[in-house]
C-alpha cells in the first residue's frame, strides 16, 4: 500500500451486497458540519477480495467502514486493533495512519450500548442474543459493558456459536447456547439482540413471555421493519430501530477519522450527532 500523506480525504463503506447502506448519508452530513473536505463512498466488496482492495488503495485514503462479510476477514492486515476490536475479533473501522499503517476499531459496541441508552437501557443481567456472527460478538461484549451475568445465544447451527463460547468467559459471562426453535419458549429477558440479516425467516415465533419483557433491538434496518421486529410490534413489543446503532456508530467512526481516537468527542459533538441523525429521516 502506498504510504498516505496529509491530504488524503477519501473514505468508504465497503461490504456486500452495500448498495443500501446508509453510512455515507451519515458521515457526509458529518464531514460538511465539521468543515472537511472528504468523500465518502460505497464500495462493493465480496469476501475474499478485501486483500486487492486495500492493495490498490493510495495516499488519499484516510480510512474503512466495514460491514458484513468483511468485519473479521480485515484481521490479518491490521498493523494495530484497539481494545474493544481485538477482545470481540472483530473490527468494522479501519483508520489509515500516517505511516500508512492500518489501525483496526470496533465502533459496533459502542453503537449497540448507544442506541440503547437512547431507548432507557442502561442496565443489563439477563440477556439475549440471536445470531452468531461478527456482530453478535460486538452484541455481547456490549451487553457485558451493560453489566449481563448471563446470555441465553440462539443459533441455527450450533458451530455457529463457537467464537461466541469462546469469548463469554474473558468477559465473564455465562453463555447457554440453544437453538433458534427454543425462542418459542424462550422465557423473560431484560434485553434481546437480533444480529441476521434483515430478510431471514427464523421459522418461529418468540414467546409471549420474553416480547412482553424484553425490549428488542434489532441491528438490521433494511428492510424495516424485520420480520422479528414486525412480530415484536404486533405483539406490542418494544422494538430499537436497528438505525440507533447505525447512527451511533457512525458517529464513533467519525471520532476515529478526525482524531484517531474514538474516546475523543468532536469539536460541537452534539451538532454533529443531530446532523447525522436527521441526515437519516
């Protein structure tokens, strides 16, 4: 990769399918606020070809948005990951250095644990999480950061799952994985975090038991509603848009991008948060 210098501005979302993504929206409306002269793109980027992509980046790129399939498969060329990416294997943000070297974050947990305070959840014991992916991983350290003792992880296939167990004990948690079948039974809950895809079937029903005390926060959004968020809602169920961690996220991306720090609050922060948020209506 050619070594970047001062004057790179060039950004991009890069996933697939990433046609729908929302993330330039955000991050434009960010950028004009704040004054900088960056572009922000989508790129199409099917797994196995993330390589040839950052190869043939040059000395404009000031950095990543990653979505699925490349939020793992990005690992092994990062010089450095911060705290939070290497504790939940998975990075969604890269930031060029000015070495040129590539500086993984995770921006997903911070999303996750920020929608949810915009909702009222401050406060996690007892979890759970439907997925076994990147993300679902992002989704327990966040619900580990929320104070949960114990998740209850539903999956359609168990080896799904393994990262997960894996990870559970280095945050001290207590992981019970179950099938996707056991959420007709499933029982109460202070909190459920669905990571499919938006389209996916998962061929059952919740129970009324864990609807009626858990709220729903669905990290998809497109196509809204899910089909879990749709029956959450019928059922009068409270339901996160997926949006929230969209937003949030984004807004730590842009922390990494100006500062490379994403402790580091934006000059007018909360200016910044509203533009992006209605960057989205």
């Amino acid at each position: 990769m050619t070594t970047p210098d001062v004057g790179r501005r060039r950004l991009a979302v890069l996933g697939s399918p990433i046609a729908h993504s929302k993330s330039p929206r955000l991050h434009r409306a960010a950028y004009a606020l704040l004054g900088l002269d960056w572009s922000y793109e989508t790129a199409e980027v099917p797994s196995g070809t993330l390589a040839a992509f950052l190869d043939g980046m040059g000395p404009e790129w000031r950095g990543l948005s990653l979505t699925m399939p490349l939020k793992q498969e990005v690992l092994p060329h990062l010089a450095e990951t911060d705290r939070l990416a290497a504790l939940a294997g998975a990075a969604n943000t890269v930031r060029v250095a000015d070495d040129g070297r590539l500086l993984g974050f995770n921006t997903d947990i911070g999303g996750i644990i920020g929608a949810l305070a915009d909702a009222g959840v401050d406060r996690v014991r007892h979890g759970v999480l439907i997925g076994g992916g990147a993300t679902a991983a992002s989704a327990l350290v966040a619900m580990a950061e929320l104070g949960a003792a114990e998740v209850r992880v539903h999956v359609r296939d168990a080896a799904r799952a393994a990262a997960i167990v894996e990870l559970a004990p280095k945050l001290g948690l207590v992981v019970d994985v179950r099938p996707i079948a056991d959420l007709a039974s499933a029982g109460e809950a202070e909190l459920v975090v669905s990571t499919v895809p938006g389209g996916t079937d998962l061929g059952v029903a919740a129970s009324d038991a864990l609807v009626s005390t858990a709220p729903l926060l669905d990290v998809a959004y497109d196509p809204w509603p899910t089909r879990l968020a749709a029956d959450w809602l019928a059922r009068d169920g409270r339901v996160v848009h997926g949006l929230g961690m969209l937003l949030h996220q984004a807004l730590l991306q842009v922390r990494v991008f100006v500062s490379g720090d994403p402790l580091e609050p934006l000059p007018d922060e909360q200016a910044v948060l509203e533009v992006m948020r209605r960057s989205l209506d």
